[in-house]
C-alpha cells in the first residue's frame, strides 16, 4: 500500500532499482514498435475519446491500441496486458500581455503529440501542453515520463519510439490508398499580389484556352486556369501548371469544390493535394466569401434577398441563419477530404431504428466479443460510430456557467464538437481503391458497398440490411411470338429515370438556353440559372414503362427478335431508398449531371407497381439457351482443354488500354478492369456492356479477386454472379461450360452437383460420359443444403429471400442531396426529419432546416406507413 500510494500521485520520487524492480514483471510483454506496426495514439478503438479527452487516452504498450478511460478496463480484462501510456493534452488560455492582448504566440517545447489542434479555439489565445505517464494495472501506478535515468533502457526505447510514431491512417505501403493531407508548407507564408483581381461565383473561365471545366485558381495572383486530363472525365490543357513554371505560385484551389469547409487544394512544388489552414483568407483576398455570411451587409430580412438559385446555395441553405442542434442524434461528422458522401450515408443510415438497435442497442455485447484488434472489427466500428452520432456525447452545446468557471480557472475543457470518422473510414475502405482514397465517390456506390459489408458481417438473429431488401420481378416478353418469362432478382434501390422530355417549364428553358450562348459568346455574366421542373408522376411513369432489350434472342423463335422488359416489385420493402438518376453521359462519353427539380412527394404510393406473376394467357418463353458457335475442329478435347487453362489455370493479361477508355467515362477503375477481365479482354465495347448488366450489384465496384487454380470453390458464385432465387446455377457458368461445347442441360446437373464449382464441374463432366436427363431430387437438396452462396434461400427456407413485404404506401423521412457536376466531385449534405422537424447534416454542422431543398435531393429515404 504504501509503494502504490508513492506511485499514485508521481510527486515522490522513487530509486531507479525501485523503478526497474516494479517493471520487471512486465518486461517481457512491453513492445517496441516496428515498421508496420499501427499505434492508435489519437483515437480510442471503442469511442471517440482521445488525449484532448477530459481522461485522455490510455495506449497499450504490447498492442498499441489506444482506449479511453471507460473502455480500458475491457481490454485489461481481455488479455491480461497492465502496462499502458496514459497520453493527456492540456490546454490553457494564454496570459493576457501590457496591452490587453495575448502574448506572442512561442513554440511549446511540451507539444509531442500528433494530434489536430481544436478548430473552435485559436492557437493565438490559447496554449498547448502534453503529458505521458505509464500506468501500471489493476493498482493504477503512474511514472511520469520522462524518466530516462530511472526507467529501464527498453522501457525507454518503446515510450520514445510510440510518441514518435506516425499515424496509423498515413500511407504506408505502395498499393495503399489510406493517406491524410498534409498542410502545404506554402500555406502560412503565401503572398498575394494587390493586383485587384476578384473572382465571380460563376461563369469561369480559363484564361489561355476556352475550357470551362476543372478550373484552377491561382492564390497568389488570382489566375483561373485549366489543370490536366483526368480519368473521371474532367480535362485540361495544363495551363495552370505551365503557370506555376513560368512563375513559381506554388498552390491552387479547384473552383467548384470550395465550400464552408474547405476546399480541394494542389501544391505543384509539393506535387501534391494539401492542406491549407489559411484557406477562408486566401479566398477572401479575391472576394470569394467561404463562410457564406449568413446576415447582408445591407440589413435586408431573409423575404427580401434576391431569390438563391445556386445548387450550392440552396442545398446548404445558404443566407438562411439556421439554428445549431445539439444533444443525441444531432451530431455532426468531419470531414476528413472529400469524406461527405460517407457522412451524409452514415448519417441516414443510424437514423434507422433497425440499425440503431442492431449496433447501438447490442453494444456492449459487439464491444465484449470484439476480436483483440477492434480497429478492424466490422460490427465494432459500426457500433463504436453508432453510440457516437446517437448518444449525445459529443454534441454538446455550450453552457455560460461553464465557460465562466474555465475563465477563472484560465484552463479550457475542450468540448467535442461532432466526431472525426477516421479509424471507421480507415477500415470501411480498407482493399477499395475507390473508397479508401480521397476523392469524391458516388453516395449511392457506398450505399450499396456498405449494405455488401453489413450482409457479411451478421449481427444477432436479424441482419438490419433487410428493412431495404426487396425482390424485383422482370417480366422479358418476345415481341413476335408474344411468349414472356418472369424471372426474380433482389435489389436495394428504387432507380427512378429522369423524363427530362415531360418538363414544364420548356419554353423558359429554351429562352435560358440561348441567353447563356449568347452571353457566353459576349463574354458576359451568365443569366440566372433556370432549372428543369420534372413531375415525380413522369418519373415514376418512366419506370414503369417497358423498355427495349438490345440484342435479344428468342428461345421461341430460336433467333434473334425484338424483346420488351418491364420491372415490377415482387415485395416491398420496409424502407424504400430512391435514386434519382441524374448522372448520365453527354455525346462525348463524359459524364454529366442533369440540374433539374423534381416534386418528390412527402406520401408516396407504389401498390399499383405490385408484380402479378404469370397471367392467364401468357404463354412462357423455352427455357432453351442460344446456340454456340464453336469452330468446326475435330479435335474437341483440344478446344476444351483451351477453354480449361483459359478460365482455370491461366489468368489473364488485363487489357490495360481498355480499362482506362472506361475508366474515362467515369465508371470506377476496379469495376473497369473486372469487367475487361470476365469479358476476356474482347475490347472495351463488349466490356462496357457488362458494365450496363452488372452496375446496381453491391460489389460493382469492389475489387477483381482473380481466383487461383484449385481456387474456384472459395470465389466461385461471387465473382461470376450470385446464386439464382430458383437454385439455378449463375448464368455466366451455365454460359462458359456451353461455349465448351457442351449441352446446357448438361452444364446445369454438372454445376449443381459440385455446389457450382466450375472446375469441379468440368471434372464431373468428363467422368459421367451419359449422365441421366434429370437431376436426383435428393442430390439438388444437399447441394442447395451445402451452397455457402445461396444463404438467401437457407435462412427462409422455401419462402424465398429475406424480405419485409407489406404494403407499398410511404412517407419521406430523409434526402442525401448532391451539389456539382459530376460524382467524382462536389460535395454532399443529409436532411433528416427527425421530432416533427427537419434538420440538416452538413459534416460538422447540424443544424434546424429552414427551407428543406426536397426537390433537389439525390437518393431519398421513405418507411413504410403502417396499415
């Protein structure tokens, strides 16, 4: 008792033989930490405490996994480890100076740890000072560090080499994509020319050539000038680098990602995207308002400003004052580079009930069966990220008695305003090369990848991906013969078509349109924007209209014919996510985005949509597949041997050529190549169709797993297409064992004997020369048993998918909207109805929604009203 009191307090001051006698014990599970090794020094696994933290964060020395001070005690508990770095950072308002001032800001020489400094508090008035002790458990001794002399060498080594470590987020291997921004060197000392110039909000263009798009501002003489070709479709002569080399003006911001928090900045010495900490003055020394006051200059009510027809504008209610929200529900996410499209998913997503209790509901059961490394836990960081954004802990508004008693005490208790997704982000992303960069992705991919994780990654007896389940019925129907086929497939996403040929306000458009050429011709301001107004009726009349089926073949007329497919919802969902398809591609295969508003209802009904099955007088389609032509060799056995090592022993030598001319319509990079790769590098045409066929699949954009010999049965169905609702085997295996030469009945019973394992298939086929017409009932019900894909079919039995059906009746609860021209840029916002009102997510700031935007949304939430 009397060592433990000594220890307790670190004032007294013990030997080095004491010292080095109390870690003896431990020695051998204490760490340096090498190259490779992540030390989670800045975030706790299970929450976002950190050493800004009222309890700061508690590292551990063998695992360096970092814990706040409710959580350690778990991981104590969990594996026995009792040595931990307790890492604290204080923050104390400066002392006034002579003139009522602070004191000149001086370096602080206490200042070791890699953190961000609180963005609510200027580094000018207030200081910065860390601490680090080691903390022994269960008795909680403390030594404070630094401790050379007394502590043993290794000891020493392993405290000096994990506060010096990098984060673990930042680039660490060749093929990673996991890297921060760094604040550009350039950033503090940049000059700017008193040249006059102000920069317009709109109209840009570059200054050397007539391009309009992917425009550069120049900070330090204002120069907007066009960058390079992109993959994404955004191109350039690189007119702003060629300036940067006849001047030396190191940094440049994009127009058209500039928003009130912050801005895609490039440093052409750095040759890099940065950071740039000074970004709002810089802007503001071109006229280029990034904070959007909220009150006019000249006093004017809200009913008097001119009406804002900006995208931007009107999504992030800008010129409207909103009031901020706090308290659970109502905290924001930071935005961590081009993170918004994460947050505004996010946000909706644990706005759910059925998400809220799978992951918030059942935490400290997810937190006690965590594996040891938390950080790359699916379950955990869900939860983890659920209890953050629900439990109010991290939104909370600020108290005057408060902020009095830290005034007298001249020390700041930081309060967390929203938290940093970051270790969430890190893992989510981890293998996507899409996601895991810091480029702006499509929301409704996300959506899609994070639906593809929560099915992988079961929680309880209910899987809360299902409140979006739904089944889709396809009705194919031959336009000659008249014959159809019904076929089931089970989606997430409503896609709505915009009938841009159904808008109302066509001659105002017209009208705007050759004001704009002219203007543009005259080098004049653009007019005020007028936006197409598309009835949700059109929308909603598109989708459920047939639509042509290119290059169709008629089993009842074994020939190729004319076909019309209309889709209709086999069940409806508990809750209805809808898409608007506003991304499509010009002339010029670059992508587009179509400006339009769309009354989107409040109540929606889509029972009419029901799917009605067969009908009496349909007469169904031969299930009969096309012939295939195969070359007139004798030599079978060599043909096939071919097809063998061609999808089984050899893996191909993706054309590169034809993954970046897809790459540059704006599909992503992974989903180019695999679609390059499972057409059989046939060119970019016969790859872009594959592409149209397989997009709205969850792992569309996931990356090409090419499956080594003896492989095939761990990858099998999931990289060739996804068990049929019938059992049936994934048609692209029917279709490669046909093109062998074989009978499509044939290919069929092979599949399905081997659990669909095409080289097991193959096998199976060479050893039963006459195989029986018909499959043995009792073998499709072991192979159905024995399906690891078909775990749709097996968790319901008979009955189908896992679905929610009810009745097709709905209320709006929440939008994601989209502001830019593209998916790979811009920025994303989240309104939620939420107690009778709305409210908007915009990253950090959350606030009441005064003029909801509801017409300009992207994907939009609905439940179901109950009967």
């Amino acid at each position: 008792m009397q060592r433990a009191a000594l220890f307790r307090g670190g004032d007294a001051q013990m030997a080095a033989g004491d010292l080095g006698e109390l870690l003896v014990p431990y020695m051998p599970t204490i760490r340096v930490p090498k190259s490779g090794d992540r030390v989670y020094k800045t975030e706790c696994a299970f929450s976002y405490d950190s050493p800004d933290s009222e309890g700061g964060l508690y590292v551990c020395m063998n695992t360096f996994l970092g814990f706040g001070r409710e959580h350690m005690e778990r991981h104590y508990r969990k594996t026995g480890q009792c040595v931990y770095l307790h890492l604290k950072r204080h923050i104390t308002e400066k002392v006034p100076g002579a003139s009522g001032g602070a004191l000149p800001k001086r370096r602080n020489a206490n200042l070791f740890l890699d953190l961000e400094t609180n963005s609510d508090l200027s580094s000018d008035d207030f200081e910065y000072e860390d601490e680090a002790k080691l903390v022994i458990f269960p008795d909680h001794y403390e030594i404070s560090l630094p401790n050379i002399e007394e502590l043993p060498a290794l000891v020493t080594i392993a405290c000096d080499a994990l506060l010096s470590a990098k984060s673990p987020y930042r680039k660490q291997e060749p093929d990673s994509w996991e890297e921060e921004l760094q604040a550009s060197k350039h950033a503090k000392t940049l000059v700017q020319l008193d040249n006059g110039v102000r920069i317009p909000p709109s109209g840009w263009k570059c200054s050397k050539c007539d391009l309009r798009e992917n425009l550069w501002l120049n900070l330090t003489d204002g120069s907007v000038l066009c960058g390079k070709w992109f993959f994404d479709g955004s191109g350039g002569n690189g007119h702003a680098m060629e300036h940067y080399k006849e001047t030396g003006y190191p940094l440049a911001v994009k127009l058209g990602t500039i928003t009130p928090d912050g801005a895609d900045v490039y440093s052409f010495d750095e040759e890099e995207p940065v950071l740039d900490p000074h970004i709002a003055k810089h802007l503001a020394h071109f006229g280029i308002d990034m904070l959007q006051m909220q009150v006019t200059e000249n006093g004017l009510r809200d009913n008097d400003i001119k009406p804002r027809v900006s995208e931007w504008e009107v999504i992030q209610e800008a010129g409207v004052k909103l009031k901020p929200m706090y308290g659970p529900g109502y905290t924001g996410m930071k935005n961590l580079g081009n993170s918004c499209y994460l947050n505004a998913v996010m946000q909706a997503i644990f706005s759910i009930p059925e998400f809220q209790r799978a992951y918030v509901g059942n935490l400290p059961r997810i937190f006690d069966y965590s594996p040891l490394d938390p950080t790359q836990d699916f379950n955990t960081q869900m939860a983890k990220l659920g209890h953050g954004l629900l439990s109010g802990q991290y939104s909370k508004p600020p108290v005057k008695s408060e902020l009095i008693e830290q005034v007298m005490k001249e020390e700041h208790k930081p309060r967390h305003n929203g938290i940093s997704p970051r270790m969430f982000k890190a893992f989510i992303s981890k293998g996507h090369p899409e996601f895991s960069s810091n480029r702006q992705q499509d929301a409704q991919e996300f959506f899609l990848h994070l639906i593809n994780l929560v099915e992988r990654n079961p929680v309880g007896s209910e899987n809360p991906s299902d409140v979006f389940r739904f089944l889709v019925e396809e009705r194919t129907q031959c336009c000659q013969s008249r014959k159809v086929r019904y076929t089931e497939r089970v989606d997430y996403i409503m896609q709505l078509p915009v009938a841009m040929e159904a808008a109302t306000n066509k001659d105002e458009l017209i009208a705007y349109e050759l004001k704009r050429r002219e203007a543009e011709a005259a080098r004049r301001p653009l007019p005020e924007l007028v936006r197409a107004k598309i009835p949700f009726s059109a929308c909603l009349q598109a989708f459920s209209e047939p639509s042509n089926v290119e290059d169709f073949w008629s089993s009842a007329l074994q020939a190729k014919s004319a076909g019309v497919k209309t889709s209709r919802f086999a069940s409806f969902p508990e809750y209805l996510v809808v898409q608007i398809k506003k991304f499509t591609f010009g002339l010029d295969w670059i992508p587009k985005k179509l400006d339009v508003s769309i009354d989107m209802p409040d109540f929606l009904d889509i029972s009419h949509l029901r799917a009605r099955g067969l009908q009496p007088g349909e007469e169904e389609l031969p299930d009969i597949a096309p012939p295939i032509v195969i070359p007139d060799d004798p030599k079978v056995d060599e043909i096939r041997l071919l097809y063998f090592r061609r999808f089984f022993l050899v893996a191909l030598d993706i054309d590169e050529s034809s993954v970046m001319q897809l790459a540059e319509m704006g599909f992503p990079l992974e989903a180019c190549r695999k679609a390059v790769y499972y057409t059989g590098n046939l060119g970019a045409e016969v790859a872009f169709n594959w592409i149209i066929a397989h997009m709205e699949e969850p792992d569309f954009a996931e990356p090409l797993v090419i499956p080594a010999f003896g492989e095939v049965a761990s990858t099998g169905a999931a990289a060739l297409g996804a068990v049929g609702l019938d059992n049936q085997p994934p048609e692209e295996m029917v279709a490669i064992i046909i093109s062998m030469g074989f009978q499509r009945n044939l290919a069929i019973q092979a599949l399905k004997a081997t659990n669909n394992n095409l080289e097991r298939a193959l096998e199976w086929i060479f050893s039963h020369p006459d195989p029986e017409e018909e499959s043995d009932p009792a073998l499709d019900t072991m192979d159905m048993e024995n399906n690891a894909n078909a775990n749709i079919l097996a968790e319901t039995g008979s009955e189908g998918p896992r679905i929610k059906d009810g009745p097709g009746r709905y209320e709006l609860f929440g939008f994601i909207s989209h502001m830019g021209t593209s998916t790979m840029s811009g920025h994303y916002v989240c309104h939620l109805r939420k107690e009778g009102r709305w409210v908007i997510y915009n990253d950090l700031r959350v606030c009441a929604s005064e003029r909801p935007p509801k017409d300009l949304g992207y994907i939009y939430f609905y439940h179901r009203i109950p009967s």
